[in-house]
C-alpha cells in the first residue's frame, strides 16, 4: 500500500469520526431506548492497578484474579493508553516475568515467561484460540492483554510450560466511543488510529470500528516500514438471553528487520557497537512483508439463570515473504568461525529469500458453564469440547554467500545471482488437536475452594521431513491427558492463598536454521508444574500476587558436541543437531503488586528470582548448567504522581533491571545485567469542549547500552537493547 493511500484511509477515518460524533445524541437517546428493549453487551474498563481486575485466560470464564489459583497480570486498555503501549514489547517491560526471546525490530515479536520461550504457533492466543506469533500482533482493537504465568494445559492444551499470552477484542460500547490518537517517537515514526464504538439505529446491535496506520523509522536507523490496519467487531443481542458476536481484522506489515550481533571468534562479546547499526544495511536489502486477516464469531445462549452456553470460532490467514542481508559467522579468519564473527570485525553475508510462507489455523470450541449446589457443596462446573487444525506452507529458502561485511566499518556486498528464488511453496505440516474437558470448582466451605479439571488431548500431525534419505512425509499420533488440581482458602477478607499441580504439553521446538535437522519438529511432550502463592485485592489500597513454582520439561538445544555433514548449496557443512535430551527444572518466586500509596501516589512493583537448571543430558559440559538467556533476577517498578497543585497532570517514572544471562549452554559466555531508567508524563485539557489528553515519555533515560536479548537460536545472538528514545502523542475524544 503506498503512502499517499495509507495517510488517506487515516484522514477518512478521522473524517468519519466527527461526522457520526454529530449524532451522538441521538445515539444516547437510542441507547436509552436499548435499555428498555433488553441487556446489550458492555466494556467495563478498570484503571491501572486498581483492584477487581479480572481475566479469562486462568479458566474458561473471566474470574476475579484473587480467586484464580493461578498466576495473571493483565494490561488493560486504560493501561495501554497511560504508558503509550503501542506493541506487546511495550506491554511486557512491566513484567518481570517476561523478557525478550530474539525480539528482532522489524520481525516478529518474540518472548519468553517464566524461563520457556514461547510457541510462535500455540501460545499467542486471541480471544483464547491460537494465531501464529509470527509478526506483530496489532493492539488497536485489543481490549486488554492477559499474561498467564505456568503450564495452561487445563484450559489451552497445546502451549509452552511459561504460559500463553492472551489477546481479548474489543467489543462494541453501549454508549458512543470516538477516540483518535496521533504519536511520533523515535527517528519520526509517525502514528495514528482511529477507535469508535456504539449501537446502530436498532440498539439490539452495536459496533466497534479500529483503523491504524503507521510510517515506521525505529531507533535501528535504516530498519524502516509501514503498517495499516483495520478491524471491525459486532454484537446482535437476538434475545435477552442469546447474543452473537462477529469480529474481524486485517493488518499489513512491510519493514526492514534489523538482525542480531554473534560473539567475536565464537567466544567474546563485540564491544563498541551501536544498538542503532543496521547489520542488515545492503543496498538490495528488501522489508520482511507480513499479511494478517483474523475471522472470529461467538455465540452465547443463556440456558437458565446460573447456566450459559457457549460456542465460538476462529480463523486465521498469515502469509509471509521474508528477505535479509543475514550475518552468520566468518570465513576471512583462519579456518573460519561459524558462529561467531571474526576478531577485526568482519561477518559473512548471505542472501537469505522465504517466500510465500503461509499459515492458516482454525478452531472451534463448545461449552457449558453452569453453578449448582449438591447439599452444602457449591459447585462451578464447566464441560466442553474443541477442535484446532493448522496448516504451514513454506518453500526451500534461499541462503546464498554473497560476500562479507563489518561491525565498525559497514561494506557492500553484491546480491546472490538473479533468478534465485525460493522453491515450490507446498505444505509441510498439518496438525490436529482434538479435545474434550472439565473442571469444577467446588465451594468446600466459606473459607476452602477446590479447582480441579482435566483435559484429554488428541494430537495428529502430517509434517514434511526432508533430513530423510528419501524425503517425505511423517506421521503422528499422540494423545495426553492433562490433570490440574488447586486449593484455594481465603485467609482474611480480599486476602487468599493457594496452592496448585498441574501438567501441561508442549509440541516439540522447530530445529532452528542454520542446524543440521532445521525446520524439523520435535515430538510433543510433557511438563510438570507445582505452585503455591498469595493473592490479595484490598480495592485500590493494594493488589498483590506471589508465588513459589517448580516447572519440569525435556531439555531441548542445539548440541555443540555433534556434527552432522548437510550438503547446503552444494557444498558439504558440518552442522550441529537440534534435539531434545535431558531435563530443564525452573525454580522461582514471582510477585506482582501494586496500588495507591495516597490520593496522588500510585505504583507497581513486579520482581522474579529464577533458579535453572539443565539436567540429565550425561554431558558435564552441560549438566548443572543455567538455561541460557534466563536472568537469576530481574525486576519492573513504576510510580505516578498526580500533581496536585496543577490538576489533570501526571508524571511517572519507571526503573528495570535485570541479571546476567548465559549466552549458551556450556555457559561459557554470560551477558552482563542492566538497569534502565524512564519518565512520563500526561496532561489533560480541554479545547473547544473536546477532551484532549497529551503524553510524552522517554525510554532508557541515560542511554545505557546493553544486551537486552540473547538467544543460542540460529547459532547464538544478541540483540542490543534500545538506546534513549522518545514519544510524544495526543488522544482525543470527542
């Protein structure tokens, strides 16, 4: 989409606003009339931290979360819009659970909890169903985001043992909503949406429109793009008791990605660099392009006055061409490094084509949700089925040496010969995922509550193999069942403790490229939690969440002590396996908390102490050894003050940190810890009688450099983290 098109739908878009602002009293009185037709759906939005906050990801219905044996933060669209949170990177600097997991700028977000990188394919979830993880995810019409920390086998089935990150739509408002929002951050991003909502002429429906467009100049100076995006949603309350729910969006990205730094000579970390180089700066350097389409719908019936019915589907069209000017190793030095890059700097490039790349999940699920009593037991009890199918397409890449480059003193290479392209797109893997489940919450007393549920799983896969002799295709069959039992017992009002077992499945990781079985996928297995913690909700006096956890998995890596000879581009390589052996235990203690300090003072705190281990693999350059790219320590805090002496002003300060990491798994190699300090600021006025609330915030205070990301995937990389940037926008509602 060009430029000229893209600034247009955004101005239509503010157009559009304003024109049906004109009629928001007739709205209002229509909305009246909606309430006396029946209940319409409505978007209850809570403040930052201010306690009663709620999710759905820790079971099948949303739930206060001082009652879910589970640890959940939840970002809500009241948050978002306070720390300017325009991605999910955004999000989780405030959550010391989560960090980086070759979260390149321009490519995919990509992150960890808990320890376990996350499942591109299964645990970024929308409205509770998979989407691929596999470009941005678009936040303009999300209503909140939901982190679920620990094994979510119960209520997701497939997902990595850290947890899932949940995306829950914004769904169309009872009375009208037009809010448009312009941003410019770091070197001249520019930035705009458009968000509005309300019921049409007949109340019984109501709609929820989200467009964005973006011009896109990161601090990697050259790693430029554009995104758009639009998405619309829908509720038709057919009855009081049956309402449907339509949603749909689409997002097209293009950017330059802007790839990771190896160690010198494999062994020493490169000193000297700039988080704002652009390894990938090649004069035929093309944008990874990504296109998003999602299709959800949902109805809900209510069967009786403490039972609902449920049934919801969704579906999802990725595609995706993908090019880079790829740094891998060095060939100039010696018999050459690979990985690493050579001692003065230099770095083999290669022209690295994947083209036409699709994914295409589906998924359906059923349920009952209902409340009874059996004598003096109260019961919660929901039963369901579902239903997940997804099919990945993708070519033989190109990855071709066309020559080198270097860190400090940047060259051109020429492009690989013309022609090349990637080969036949075909499908390579199918998978289905059958399952039926339960849980029942029962009311032991006043005081105890038993969760317990169980969830049996049924996996197919057809998938490509082409480390065969003769390539072809595989198949599997597994099935699981997946138990969860908690206690929770309310010590004092608004105050609980729980603790929890559980067990949860992961498929096996994807042999990451540049190893000698790349593209290859593991067999599913499974994980082992043990959990107990506190929660407490006193209102907006404090929220708080601990817990003490113990996850069990198969350690899965790239052995550094096997070679296998892979004939790439004709000539023969000795590459090392991706596999699964042995055992990776994380041990932790997590705390999430916050809430007013005094009328004018909030604040958040969100710390994890994590304790990893590999285990098992009969390698002592392994066993005993910390689980790479996992701090010991790491730690969040934000406070707000309201000024009082100039109303509708706030300033805020947050302060990260984390511990040093281990670049591989000999843990040869560690990265050093940082702390990265930022402030904010918000100003509320009115112009014209229109509410217009402006925010400016700057990120990295005093432009640390530092290591934020490393990662042994693809051969081993660091990502460097963002150097002092800056945004300023305004929101206004109308």
């Amino acid at each position: 989409m060009n430029k000229p098109l893209q600034y247009s739908i955004l101005a239509c878009a503010i157009a559009q606003a304003f024109a049906i602002d004109a009629s928001a009293q007739t709205q209002q009185a229509q909305t009246q009339q909606a309430a006396q037709a029946g209940p319409v759906a409505e978007v209850v939005v809570t403040g930052a931290r201010t306690g009663g906050e709620r999710a759905g990801v820790g079971g099948f219905s949303d739930a206060p979360l001082v009652d879910t044996p589970v640890s959940i933060d939840v970002f809500t669209r009241t948050q978002m819009q306070d720390l300017s949170i325009r991605s999910t990177t955004d999000a989780m600097r405030y959550d010391a659970s989560v960090s980086d997991s070759y979260n390149a700028v321009g490519y995919a977000e990509s992150f960890s909890i808990r320890g376990f990188t996350l499942d591109n394919d299964y645990s970024y979830r929308k409205d509770g169903f998979a989407i691929p993880g596999d470009t941005q995810i678009p936040l303009e019409n999300k209503e909140r985001i939901e982190v679920l920390k620990g094994l979510a086998g119960l209520t997701a089935g497939v997902a990595t043992p850290g947890g899932i990150l949940n995306y829950v739509t914004k769904r169309p408002t009872a009375t009208p909503l037009r809010e448009a929002t312009v941003q410019v951050s770091e070197r001249g991003t520019l930035y705009g949406a458009i968000d509005l909502g309300g019921r049409f002429a007949d109340p019984r429906f109501g709609y929820r429109i989200n467009v964005a467009a973006e011009d896109i100049h990161p601090y990697v100076a050259g790693a430029n793009g554009d995104r758009q995006f639009i998405s619309g949603a829908f509720d038709w309350q057919i009855s009081p008791d049956a309402l449907l729910q339509l949603d749909m969006d689409y997002q097209r990205k293009a950017q330059i990605t802007a790839p990771g730094f190896q160690l010198i000579q494999n062994l020493y970390l490169p000193s000297g660099v700039s988080p704002k180089m652009l390894l990938n700066d090649q004069p035929w350097t093309k944008p990874v392009q990504t296109w998003d389409t999602n299709l959800g719908l949902r109805f809900e019936y209510k069967l009786a006055p403490d039972w609902l019915a449920t049934v919801a589907a969704n579906k999802h069209w990725f595609r995706r061409n993908d090019y880079t000017a790829f740094p891998y190793g060095c060939s100039n030095e010696g018999e050459g490094y690979y990985p690493g890059f050579c001692s003065n700097g230099d770095y083999d490039v290669y022209d690295y084509q994947s083209t036409g790349e699709r994914k295409t999940p589906w998924g359906v699920q059923a349920q009952v949700h209902g409340k009874f009593a059996t004598g003096r037991f109260r019961h919660e009890l929901t039963v369901g089925a579902s239903y997940d199918e997804r099919h990945d397409s993708l070519g033989d890449d190109v990855y071709d040496y066309v020559g080198y480059s270097n860190i400090w003193h940047p060259l051109v290479s020429p492009q690989a010969a013309a022609g090349r392209t990637t080969g036949p797109v075909f499908e390579r893997r199918t998978d289905q995922e059958t399952a039926v489940f339960a849980q029942d919450i029962v009311k032991l007393t006043d005081d105890l509550t038993l969760h317990a549920g169980l969830r049996h799983v049924q996996l197919k896969r057809n998938q490509y193999d082409d480390t065969l002799d003769v390539p072809g295709y595989v198949h599997s069959d597994n099935s699981f069942t997946l138990p969860s039992l908690a206690l929770v017992y309310a010590v004092a009002p608004g105050w609980n403790v729980y603790g929890a077992l559980s067990h949860g499945l992961q498929n096996g990781g994807a042999a990451p490229f540049g190893t000698a079985n790349q593209h290859q996928i593991l067999a599913p297995a499974r994980a082992h939690q043990a959990e107990i913690g506190a929660k407490a909700d006193l209102g907006s006096a404090l929220s708080l969440s601990a817990s003490l956890f113990e996850i069990r998995q198969g350690l899965e890596y790239t052995d550094p002590n096997q070679t296998i000879p892979v004939l790439v581009g004709g000539a023969t390589q000795y590459l090392n396996p991706y596999v699964r052996n042995g055992q990776e235990t994380h041990r932790g203690l997590e705390v999430t908390a916050g809430g007013k300090a005094s009328a004018d003072l909030s604040w958040n705190l969100s710390l994890m102490a994590l304790n990893t281990r590999q285990e098992g693999t009969g390698d002592p350059t392994l066993d005993g050894k910390r689980v790479t790219d996992v701090p010991a320590f790491k730690s969040t805090a934000w406070v707000e003050y309201a000024v009082p002496n100039v109303p509708d002003l706030k300033v805020d300060a947050n302060w990260r940190y984390s511990g040093k990491k281990a670049f591989d798994v000999e843990n040869s190699v560690f990265v050093p810890g940082y702390h990265v300090f930022g402030l904010g600021a918000s100003y509320r006025l009115a112009l014209a009688g229109t509410r217009v609330t402006v925010r400016g915030r700057v990120d990295n205070l005093f432009d640390k450099f530092y290591w934020g990301d490393v990662t042994p995937q693809l051969g081993g990389y660091l990502i460097p983290g963002a150097p002092r940037t800056f945004r300023l926008s305004a929101q206004v509602d109308f």
